[in-house]
C-alpha cells in the first residue's frame, strides 16, 4: 500500500506528494482539482435562472435547504457549449468563504497524481487564460489540467 501525504486545499506543491484529485471532462479535455475541496458531486438539478447575471453563471439550485450557485466552467472558459446528458454532473465545492457548484460534462476517477508528473502551466493553453491553472499532469496518454480554484473563484470568495 503507497503512503500518500495529502494536501488540503488547493497547493500541490509539497515536494515527494501526490495530489488527491478528482478529473473530469471537458469536451475531450480532462481537467482535476484536489479532493479536498469537493463536498459532493450530484446529477443536475433544476436550475433558477435569475436575469444580468454573467453568462457562466447558470443560476442557483436548492441542494437539500442549501442554495447553491451553479457555474458553467465551459462558458467561463470560452469553450462551445453542449447539450446536457446522462453523464453530466454538478461538482458542490466548499472553498474557504464560498460554496460553489461547477457543472462538468463527465467525472472520470479520484486519482492520487504524483507531483513528479505536475508541470507548470504555460501562460495560455487552449483558450484557457493560464492563470487559471496551477499545472499540467501527463498521465499516460492524458495531459490533466489542474485548475487553480483560487485563481478562478477568489473574487467572490469572503474575505
């Protein structure tokens, strides 16, 4: 059995650890943020849809008396968007300060990501604003983005 040192939050840069992840997909692309940040991953869920609101923000559902605002990451990060489907889910994150749900069109796995395989993000991949990304894993035949939930969700977050 392989010992894992696991880090909480979203820093993955404890030299010798894996990061715990959970990947996702997008489109053909597969991305991953660290276990510790999610609190459940669910089916969608109706959506109310509320008017001026930035077009990544697909609303608020009602998750067992919580509400929870739902953003689609597809459009926030200017990629096409698609049609839901059995597979799609709603990723309930507990960040510090903020509870957020993220829609993604597949989950993959939960892997644990040796850090020896994370890179540093380039400036700009695919259209996604690198500061967005805290690195890029290669796992066999994948390349694994893995997103800097900070980065991406800090201005709403509560100080």
């Amino acid at each position: 059995m392989e010992l894992v040192k696991q880090n909480h939050g979203s820093q993955w840069d404890t030299e010798g650890a894996t990061a715990q992840s959970i990947l996702f997909k997008m489109g053909n692309e597969y991305y991953g943020l660290s276990i510790s940040l999610v609190r459940e991953i669910i089916k969608p869920l109706p959506v109310t849809r509320f008017p001026k609101s930035p077009a990544y923000v697909e609303g608020v559902v009602d998750l067992r008396g919580r509400i929870l605002p739902i953003i689609n990451l597809r459009t926030m990060f200017g990629l096409e968007p698609v049609a839901e489907t059995d597979d799609t889910r709603f990723v309930d994150l507990q960040l510090e300060g903020l509870d957020v749900g993220i829609i993604v069109d597949a989950v993959s796995e939960v892997m644990n990501i040796p850090q020896k395989l994370i890179e540093a993000a380039p400036p700009l991949v695919a259209g996604v604003e690198g500061k967005y990304l805290q690195g890029i894993a290669r796992l066999n035949d994948k390349l694994i983005m893995l997103l800097d939930i900070d980065e991406i969700f800090g201005q709403w977050k509560k100080k």
